[in-house]
C-alpha cells in the first residue's frame, strides 16, 4: 500500500472513499474506487477539464485491488454550509459566483465531444478561503452522445429528464441545474421542483428582474424551451453585469415585460433543441 505522511477520511459514498492525505508537506485529495472503469472515466474527465473551476489531476494508480485518482486537494467550506450560514450571498457575490460556474461549464460544454457535468448542486461547490468556488467530483460526467445510456443526477437539482428516464438528455440538462444553484445562492434556500415557480423577489424585492427572467428560462421543466446551453447563459450573465445605468433600466423593463407573459402561463423561451 502506498505511504502517505498523514492519510484521513473526508468523504466516502457508493463510489468508495475520498482521503486528505499529505506527502513530502504538500496536500491532495485521495480518490479510492474499486471499479476500475469509472476510475479511469473519472480521470479522463479530469484531465479534459483543464480549467480553474475544477480540480487538477495529479496521478492515477492501483493498489491492493482498488484504485485510485490523486488530484489537487481544495481548502475551503462546503458550498452549501456556507450558503446555510449566510442566508444566501445576494445578488453581488451570487452574480460573481454564478458567472464562475457558467464559464467554467460552458468550457465542458464547448470541449471536444460536449461534456455535461450532470450533477451540479452546491454541495459539491467549495468556497475558499480567497472568496473563490471550485467544483469538485466530475465522477458522474459524460459526453454528450453517450449521454442516455445512463440516468445520473439528484432529485431537486438536476433536469427531471435526468431523473424520470423518460426525455434526452441535452446540453440544457446542465442549464436546468445552473438554474436550481443561481435560486439557492441567491436566496439561500432550494427552488422547488415541483409545483410553481417561486420568484426570488419573494425572497428580496430588489432583485434584477433580468436574474429573475434569466432563471426561469433556465429551469423551465420542458428542455426544448430551455436556453439550451451554458455558453448562452454565460452570454446572458456577462450583459447583465456590463450594462450601463441606462441599459440596465432598459433590460429591467423588458425583463419585466417578460417575466409578465410568463405569468400568464404562455412564456415559451426557445423552440425545440433536442441535441444529437
């Protein structure tokens, strides 16, 4: 069995366990599977997400029959403890924190073969010590087109097509959850997936109609209204963050203008974009 200076458990589920472990003064993260397959999946996702939202892969080995992934070792606080503790972050923090997430999943996204993450929640976002948020565990990530030979997920935040094994599963499968996550940071509590939209100007009357609009486009329950990716919804956020006085009252209105039809219950988005 390989040596570690110091070796502790931090997390375990139906994957296997996942260790602190320190070598020659410098901290990893410790992945131990006994499947070998999903090992070797989890590892090829982690090197294709070559960006600073994810984890760095350090190594993979076997030992002793299981096997093991070693990556860059994250500090910092559960997101979702974080999120419990302050209520919610409001719409500056939310807005940086969301943006992060969006470009670091639109770069899965736009990756050669289309990678969906799959299983975005803020339980598996750590919030550092410097203010910044990394995301962890690419264990349930896939391509695009291999995408409905499995159903990967959790129920109240990811798409119901990832739950009911009924729809395709699509790019906008990866927006529904970024939806579900913006509510959370936002307000501090989870959207409902079931039954009516709650605004988040229930939670706080000075919320962007724009943000309101933005995530009830992304969470609509029929994925072909949908934005259909997260390269569209990056977009979305990065206008709503560089407008001007003047063109932020002008987004407002129209937002709001929007956010009406919606009401009325004939708010379609986008037409149809089941992907291939």
């Amino acid at each position: 069995m390989r040596e570690f200076d110091e070796k502790k458990l931090i997390g375990s589920g139906s994957f296997g366990n996942v260790y602190r472990v320190k070598k020659d003064g410098k901290f990893s993260a410790l992945k131990e599977m006994s499947d070998k397959a999903a090992r070797d999946r989890e590892e090829k996702f982690l090197k294709l997400a070559d960006h600073p939202l994810f984890p760095k892969f350090e190594e993979s080995f076997d030992d002793d029959g299981k096997f093991y992934i070693l990556e860059e070792y994250i500090w910092g606080t559960p997101f979702n403890e974080a999120l419990s503790l302050r209520n919610g972050f409001g719409q500056p923090e939310a807005m940086k924190f969301a943006v992060t997430v969006a470009d670091g999943l639109a770069f899965l996204q736009q990756t050669d073969g289309n990678i969906l993450f799959r299983d975005l929640k803020a339980e598996n976002l750590i919030l550092q010590p410097d203010g910044e948020i990394r995301l962890c565990d690419l264990g349930t990530a896939c391509f695009l087109e291999e995408a409905d030979r499995s159903r990967a997920g959790t129920a109240g935040d990811s798409a119901p097509e990832q739950i009911d094994n009924k729809s395709k599963q699509g790019m906008y499968s990866d927006v529904y959850a970024f939806g579900m996550l913006f509510y959370h940071m936002l307000t501090g509590k989870k959207a409902s997936a079931e039954g009516d939209y709650v605004s988040i100007r229930t939670a706080d009357p000075s919320f962007s109609a724009s943000l309101e609009l933005l995530i009830r486009e992304c969470t609509l329950k029929d994925a072909g209204a949908r934005i259909p990716d997260m390269y569209t919804v990056l977009c979305r956020l990065m206008d709503i963050a560089m407008q001007t006085p003047s063109g932020y009252k002008k987004a407002e209105k129209n937002a709001e203008a929007a956010l009406a039809v919606f009401d009325k219950g004939t708010g379609v988005v986008y037409s149809r974009n089941v992907q291939s």
